[in-house]
C-alpha cells in the first residue's frame, strides 16, 4: 500500500497539480491586490469618491449601548460582492487567455509532428536523357 502511495503521490501529474495549486494561490493574491488596491479605487475616485466596499443596503441598524454593541448591523455587503465579481471576472478573463495561448501553441507543436513529408515528385528526365531523345527522334526521321 506504501509503494502505491508513492507512485500515485509522486506522479508528474500530482505535482503538477500541486504546483498549480500554489501558483493559483500566488496568482489569485495579485489579482485580488489589482482589483482591491488599483481599479476599485480608480472606479471609486470616477463614480464621486464611492467606495465599493462601503456599498450596502441595511436591514437593521445596529443597537448600542455607549460603546458596547448590543445587536450587530444586519446588511447586505453588495459592494464587496461588486468587488469579487470583478476580481473573478480577471482572474477567469486571465486563465482564458492564458489556456488559449497554450492551446495554440500546442496546435503548432502538433502540426509539426503531425506533418508527413511530401513525397518527392518523381525526378524528370535530365538535360542528357532529353537531348539524347530528341536526336533518337531525329535519326528516326
């Protein structure tokens, strides 16, 4: 069971995997970064100093008490679900891009491999032979 365990964990396509996952971790902190940090506060600063995080429709105010909050604030987040919308928009618009690159750059490969040479045309009659031809022609006449 061991050896098993071995050979199923240390397949080039686990790893593989295991690498992907990390660098899909990696690759999704940028984009959240971009979105968070570079276009929601662009689009904020061009919709009137709006920020989208703040965005949200409150059902019950919260109740308290001096400084002690009895009962939360019940609201619906829609600016921060705006916010993850776009960041997911960029993230599937990136990995659409980026397997399209792969798929073409796989059609070549294949059609390279794939692409029988053509057979040679068959060798014409050399300058020699032709003439020759002609003058057998020629004594025949």
């Amino acid at each position: 069971m061991w050896d098993d365990f071995k050979k199923f964990a240390f397949q080039g396509n686990v790893l593989d995997l295991a690498v992907g996952v990390i660098m899909g971790g990696a690759f999704g902190k940028i984009v959240t970064s971009v979105v968070n940090d570079l276009i929601m506060p662009l689009l904020g600063y061009l919709m009137a100093g709006m920020d989208f995080k703040s965005l949200k429709y409150v059902l019950s105010e919260a109740v308290m008490e001096g400084d002690t909050v009895i009962k939360p604030e019940a609201a619906i987040m829609y600016g921060n679900f705006i916010q993850n919308v776009v960041d997911f928009l960029i993230v599937a618009l990136s990995i659409f891009i980026f397997i399209k690159l792969i798929n073409k750059s796989r059609e070549k490969l294949v059609k390279k491999e794939a692409a029988p040479e053509a057979p040679a045309e068959p060798a014409g009659p050399t300058q020699e032979e032709l003439l020759s031809e002609i003058r057998d022609l020629l004594k025949e006449k």
